[in-house]
C-alpha cells in the first residue's frame, strides 16, 4: 500500500492542471491546492496509523493488504464497516470526506453490475475489462475521481438533441486499438490529486444517443485532458479563524476531454445505449450510501457545537433553544438511523456484491439535504451575530487588542479564547466558503434533490400502501 509521500509523489506526472488562471506545475507544491492536497492523503494516512488499520487495511486476496474501499461488500456487517471507515475518515477531515477511494469503489462497484448484465444480454465483452481496471486500481493503492456529470447545455434536451455536439461527452473516433473522446463533465471532484479518471454516463439515453453512451477510465495525466479547477475554498490561511477549512478542503474541476485517446481495455461501454441509464443509476445507488456515510460528522458537529455556545451564551436552559437542539439531534440521529438501515436492508445483486437499499438510502439523502438549511439557521441563530462581526486572529495577536478581547468576550463560565474558538469552528462551518460550499453540495452534489424523490417515488412499497387503504376502506379489487 503506498504511503503519503508515495502518493504525493505520485501525482507529479506532468497532469494538465489550470488554477486560477495559472498552469500549475507540480499541485503537491502550490500554495493552495497543497491544502487538497494533504487533506486527501489522509486517506493514506490512516491506513498506516495503528489507530485506523483495523478499519481501513484489509487482507488481499491473494495475500498481502490492501485498502478497504477496494472490497467488494458482501453483507450488511461490510456495509457497515465502510460506512464507519468513510465517516472516520471525514470526522479526521473536519466534515470534509477525502473521497480518493470513496467514489472511485462506487463506480466499480456499479460498473462491475452494469458491465456483467450487458455481457450476459448483449455478448460483450467488458466484465474482464473492468476486473482488470479493479485489480490495476486496488494492487496500485491508486486514487481515483469520478467524472461522471457533463455540461449538459439545455437540461431539457438530450445528448443528441443539444445545440453544441460536445455538451455530452461523446465519442468522436473508433480506432482498431480504442476509441477517442471528446467533451466536458463539470464538478469533477478530487481529480487535480487523484491518479485516475473514471468517467461514467450521467444519464439514460436513447438510440440517437449512441456516441454518447460510453464509459471508460483514463490516468489524470492523459494527453488531452486539461482540468479547469475552481478556485472555491481558497481563502483560509488563519487556523484560528478557519480552524477547518484551513487545513481540509476539496477541489472541483471543469475536466475537458480535448480527442483523448482511450486503450480498449480501458473501455467500458461503448455504445450500448440501454446500459447509460443503469450505469448512472447504479454509481448513484451506491455513491449515495458513500454521501450519506459522510454527512455524519458533519450533522453531529452542528448539534455539538450548538449545544455548546448554547451553554456558553448562557441560554442553555431556554425552551425555545431546548427546543431547536432537540430538533437538530433528531435531524442527526435519523441521518444515522437511515443510513444503518440501507445498510441493513442491503440487497445481494449479481457476483455477491451487497448493494445498500435504494429507497432507504435516496430518503437519508432527501432527508438530509432539504433540512440542512433549516439546521444551519438554528445553529446560527443559538450562536448570535459574532460569528460574521468577531475581531480576528492579527486581533487577538495584537498586544493592544487582546486585552479587550479577553475582557469584553468571555461568555458563562468560559473565558474569550473558548468561546471564539467554538464560534470560529461554527462560522467556519456554516458562513465562511467551507460554509457555503456544504449548503450548495448538500442540495447538488452526489445528485439532486428531483432525482433523489424520483428514486424515492419508484422504489416505495406502493402496492403494498394502496392494499392497506383499499382493505380498509373495504373496496374488494
Ligand atoms: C461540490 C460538488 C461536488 C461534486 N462532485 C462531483 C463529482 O465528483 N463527479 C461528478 O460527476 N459530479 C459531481 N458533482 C455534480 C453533482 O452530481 C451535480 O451538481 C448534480 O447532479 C446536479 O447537476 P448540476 O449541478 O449540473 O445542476 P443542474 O442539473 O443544472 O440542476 C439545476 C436545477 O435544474 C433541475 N433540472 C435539471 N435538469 C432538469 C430537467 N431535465 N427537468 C427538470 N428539472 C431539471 C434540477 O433538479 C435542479 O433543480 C458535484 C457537485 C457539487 C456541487
């Protein structure tokens, strides 16, 4: 298994990486992604830590170790341990998941399904290609991003029917020994600091879709593939100020395909239309559970920080607060509890592989995305206004100004530097960048809040609701 410095060194390869209007040479060394950077070697980290290798190392299967995320889940109790070794790892992260394996084992998991039902209807030949991508990745310890989200142009218009043929990736070549693709995905997580794209359909597609309807993997440092990576996040030098968005941060890219030559054993579909919209869904299915898994420490934070400014505001006691915190540790609490029971109520598809319950997993989602704004409000309102207007950390170092700091903003029982602290990690969370990036990838990211009803409507037991109406109501058909 490879160690930081080895993953570090790994992603010195020559990638094509733009940041802020600058080619970055070597992202290991630039000022602002070298956050990224570090974050995500915790993955890396922890495997080599006494404290974590019981849950993230485990045996090879042909001896040796390697990374857990790499195995295939068989049963609820793997489920489980995933879901705890994505939440450790994110709660070491400060809320922010290091994802270089997380959704990287997604998509093969959803690939492993998807290649192995298209070769047993249609023939083809992709199942051997993906166990051998699967064993490049696990034997490597490689981090991979997943690019799976196009520009997508007019959302009300398919691949086929867009203005500009490349707002879906698509391919523009077949060449005896692979293909050559061109076009945009966008939101492509993790993938300046990882050693692997994977690049799924984002959606069902038709006949007409045919080009569009590929799935394949390729090395950061392909030639042809230029990452765009947004600059969102870059502003938190101080520890004191940011204490989490200082040191951990993800970074997005705009990842262009510009003719990128991809090997046939690289492939993965090509071309077999019906198989876009099960490859999409299936990378969601199990992405979701991952999503889920990683919400935890971030929803149980919120409830820990506002019982504690709470208490140091003095209004502990209040109904009112007692009443917001109770709803915040019951938001967390089934969070957890639905996340469990996907696990729980997991499925065993095709080659043994356990697939966590779609239903359950779409409603932990539903349920956290569409009340995450209303538990930042609480949490924000319990705080009170210094989380925007407190003086600073060059304040609290300056001789002049420390003195009145420690006298003026001590809180019940707690001296100014605890309580600045706690409101420091509370804006950080909730108002500064880091802040508004969760509340936009609590709505967005791992797919939208439309898609995760319509999972919700088409998996719901419905037969089994309108039977008990109907023997109820006494209607006999
Ligand atoms: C921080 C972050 C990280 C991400 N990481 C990744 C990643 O690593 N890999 C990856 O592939 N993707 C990633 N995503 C992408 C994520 O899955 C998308 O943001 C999500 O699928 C929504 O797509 P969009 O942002 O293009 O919004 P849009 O699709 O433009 O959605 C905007 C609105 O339009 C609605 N809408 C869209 N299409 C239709 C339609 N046909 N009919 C009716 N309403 C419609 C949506 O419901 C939504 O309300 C990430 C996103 C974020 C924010």
């Amino acid at each position: 298994m490879k160690t930081t410095d080895e993953y570090r060194a790994s992603l010195r390869d020559g990638r094509v990486v733009y940041y802020d209007g600058q080619r970055v040479p070597d992202v290991t060394a630039h000022p602002a992604l070298r956050v990224a950077v570090d974050h995500a070697a915790l993955d890396y980290a922890m495997a080599a830590d006494p404290r974590f290798r019981a849950l993230a190392v485990v045996p090879h299967p042909a001896g040796g170790e390697m990374s857990r995320y790499f195995a295939f889940p068989q049963t609820a109790e793997d489920l489980l341990a995933r879901m705890e070794l994505i939440e450790t790892s994110t709660r070491l992260g400060g809320t922010v998941v290091p994802l270089l394996k997380e959704i990287g084992t997604d998509a093969l998991f959803a690939l492993h399904l998807v290649a192995h039902e298209a070769d047993r209807a249609r023939g083809t030949r992709y199942l051997d290609r993906v166990r051998a991508y699967h064993a490049h990745c696990r034997d490597r310890d490689l981090a991979m991003a997943v690019a799976q989200t196009d520009v997508k142009g007019d959302r009300g218009a398919g691949p086929a029917d867009q203005a500009h043929p490349d707002y879906y990736l698509r391919v523009v070549e077949e060449r005896d020994d692979g293909i050559v693709v061109r076009g945009a995905k966008m939101h492509t997580s993790v993938s300046m600091n990882a050693n692997e794209l994977i690049v799924l359909p984002t959606r069902a597609m038709g006949e007409r879709d045919r080009a569009y309807a590929v799935a394949f993997a390729v090395p950061v440092a392909t030639r042809g593939l230029t990452l765009v990576v947004s600059p969102y996040g870059d502003h938190a030098a101080s520890s004191f100020d940011h204490p989490l968005s200082s040191r951990h941060r993800m970074t997005e890219s705009l990842t262009v395909f510009d003719d990128v030559f991809v090997p046939r054993d690289r492939v993965f579909l090509q071309g077999e239309w019906e198989y876009a919209g099960p490859l999409a869904r299936t990378f969601v299915e199990f992405h979701r559970f991952t999503a889920v898994s990683y919400k935890l420490p971030l929803v149980d934070l919120l409830v820990g920080a506002a019982r504690l400014i709470a208490e140091y505001n003095g209004i502990e006691r209040a109904g009112h607060v007692r009443d917001k915190i109770t709803w915040l540790a019951a938001y967390a609490g089934t969070l957890r509890a639905l996340t469990r029971m996907a696990a729980l109520d997991c499925a065993r598809g095709a080659l043994g592989i356990a697939v966590p319950d779609p239903g359950t997993v779409n409603i932990a989602k539903l349920h956290f995305a569409t009340q995450f704004h209303q538990a930042v409000a609480y949490v924000q309102e319990i705080a009170g206004g210094l989380l925007v207007t407190a003086p600073g950390e060059a304040d609290w170092q300056q001789p002049a100004t420390r003195p009145l700091l420690e006298r003026y903003l001590g809180g019940k029982g707690v001296d100014a530097e605890a309580r600045l602290r706690l409101l420091n990690l509370i804006s950080d969370v909730t108002t500064s960048q880091l802040g508004g990036y969760h509340a936009v990838l609590a709505i967005h990211a791992e797919g939208s809040i439309e898609a995760e009803k319509l999972t919700i409507y088409r998996t719901a037991p419905m037969d089994r609701y309108v039977a008990l109406a109907k023997e109820l109501a006494g209607i006999a058909r």
